[in-house]
C-alpha cells in the first residue's frame, strides 16, 4: 500500500475575535477557526502536502464555518462526524493591547468533548503518510482520550508513523492526569513536539538539548523542542540539531506552536532533509505570528522565500 499525506485527528473550533479592546465593547469581530490538530492540517495544506482532518462538529452554523474553511482551504474533511446531540465548540478572543489577547474557551458538552474510538477514521489511518495528534485531545473528556490511544494503536499496528504535539492544556485538565497520560502517548509516538515547559510536566530536566534528550529516550526517532522567540533544539534519529526563531512582530500567538508543526511534517511528508525541516518550521511560525487569527497567517510554499530573505 503507498501512503501518502498528512491525517490530523482532534478538537476544531469556531473562532471569534475583535481587533482591538474588550468584546462587550465590539461592534464587529473576525470569524474563523481554531483547534491544535485542524490548524495543522491547514497549515500543511498550503505548503502543497496532501491533508485531511478527522474528528467531530455540531450540525450548527459553526460547524458548518469550521468545515467550510477547512474545505475552502484543501484539507479533506470526508472522515469528519457530524454529531447532532451537541454543538460545535467556539473560542472567544479578544485584544487589550497590541501584544495581549484573552481567550475564552466554551467547550463543556460540545461535540468535540464527545470524540470515542467509534470515529476513528481506520481506512485513513491506515493509508496515510503520518498520524498526528495533539495533547488537547485527550484532555477533552475521558472518551476522547480514548480516541487518541486508539487511534494510536491502529496506527503502530500498520507502522504508520505517528506524531505528537505534547500541548497540555491546562483549562482541560491537572497537571499530573495529563502527566500520566501525554508521557504513555509521548512513548508510543515516533515524532514528538513540546514546548520547554511541556517536556518538564512530563518529568524531564535540564537543558533543552537535555530535554530533547530525554524525550527521546522514551522511543521517538524524532523530536523537537520548542523555545518560542528563541527558536527550537531537535535530536533526530540521534543527531542534534537548533534552529533560531525569525525576528518578526508577534501580534498573536495563537496558532504559532500548530504553525510550526504543520511545517516540520509538510517538509517531512516531502522528504526534505531534518535542517530544512526546522527551518520551515520556524518560518511558519514567524508567518502566523506575524496575523491576528490561529490559521490566517499560514504561509504557501512560495511565501517561505520571503523570509529567507529578510535574515
């Protein structure tokens, strides 16, 4: 069987924002979408790589938004369930300064809170070129952490490579429940992306090369550090690698650690070599800080010059 393409499976959200000051005060807001796991599947779609995303919407007008972005944007969203005892989930942001935005999350109930290995997409995990899956999911209900390790287990048992995002949420859950279970996923994973502070929930010290290090002690072949503004440490298939971050004006941070993602595996899934990699991962990230809105800012492939320019 060839495989080929990116398959995300998790939480999307509809996504309201103002430009500027509290949204009581607004008499317009931005509309679009949200979700660790979607924005991923976008972000790799405008960088030319085959995407689709799988997972769960409300039969409601914001999950008609979020699949018709997502649609509009090239991701195939043919796996997706529509469930119609529950709504889609939204995401409230608003801006009190040019540097500080507030988000509020409603989620309780929504459908994607409502994920079970029954929506596992297993045909698709099957023919795809990398699962990925992010540390919010699990952290939705009881049931969606199920999906997660489901969807896992299909995936080692046909040697499709999975990656993970170990982004704790801390609103969904405690410190050590998300502990326990982001270091079992972490293992099972062959790629694994965490933040500095994400590694150290999970019991790892040190430096970030350190950290790096750790995490890959635990099984991935591939992993990759986040430092934000001061870019990443990887250690792949047991080489060291850093990259910086681009120096760019951050104006919202939202879907910056998801553009980072969706350019390492859209670069992996090509088959570019691990320092182009990283340096398209940060590119993207630079691209969506540099917007308002979690996918807005998502470069295409010809964009990634534009940068490369201004070092």
């Amino acid at each position: 069987m060839t495989r080929t393409g990116l398959l995300t499976f998790g939480e999307v959200l509809a996504s309201f924002s103002t430009t500027s000051g509290k949204l009581r005060h607004a008499m317009s807001a931005g509309v679009g979408i949200a979700g660790s796991e979607a924005v991923v599947a976008i972000g790799a779609a405008r960088l030319g790589v085959e995407a689709a995303w799988a997972g769960r919407v409300g039969a409601d007008e914001p999950g008609a938004l979020a699949l018709l972005r997502l649609r509009e944007e090239g991701v195939d969203t043919s796996a997706v369930r529509t469930d119609r005892a529950a709504p889609t989930g939204l995401v409230l942001k608003d801006f009190r300064t040019a540097e500080v935005a507030r988000s509020s999350y409603y989620r309780n109930g929504s459908a994607g809170t409502r994920l079970c290995p029954e929506d596992i997409p297993e045909d698709r995990i099957r023919a795809c070129g990398v699962l990925h899956l992010s540390g919010l999911t699990p952290g939705l209900s009881d049931s969606a952490a199920k999906a997660a390790f489901a969807a896992v287990e299909v995936a080692r048992a046909e040697n499709v490579p999975v990656s993970l995002d170990v982004n704790y949420g801390h609103a969904l859950w405690y410190p050590d429940d998300a502990a326990d279970i982001l270091y079992e996923l972490a293992s099972m994973s062959d790629i694994v992306f965490a933040g500095d502070d994400a590694a150290r929930l999970l019991g790892f010290d040190g430096t970030p090369a350190e950290l790096a290090t750790g995490l890959a002690d635990t099984g991935p072949d591939q992993v990759i550090v986040k430092l934000g503004p001061r870019g990443a440490v990887a250690e792949l298939d047991g080489s060291r690698y850093e990259v910086p971050s681009y120096p760019v004006r951050s104006v919202d941070t939202g879907g910056a650690d998801d553009a980072f993602v969706a350019g390492y595996l859209a670069d992996l899934l090509s088959d570019a070599p691990p320092d182009r990699r990283l340096r398209t991962a940060a590119a993207c990230r630079a691209f969506s800080l540099s917007v308002p809105g979690d996918s807005v800012g998502l470069p295409e492939r010809e964009e990634l010059q534009l940068l490369a320019r201004s070092r």
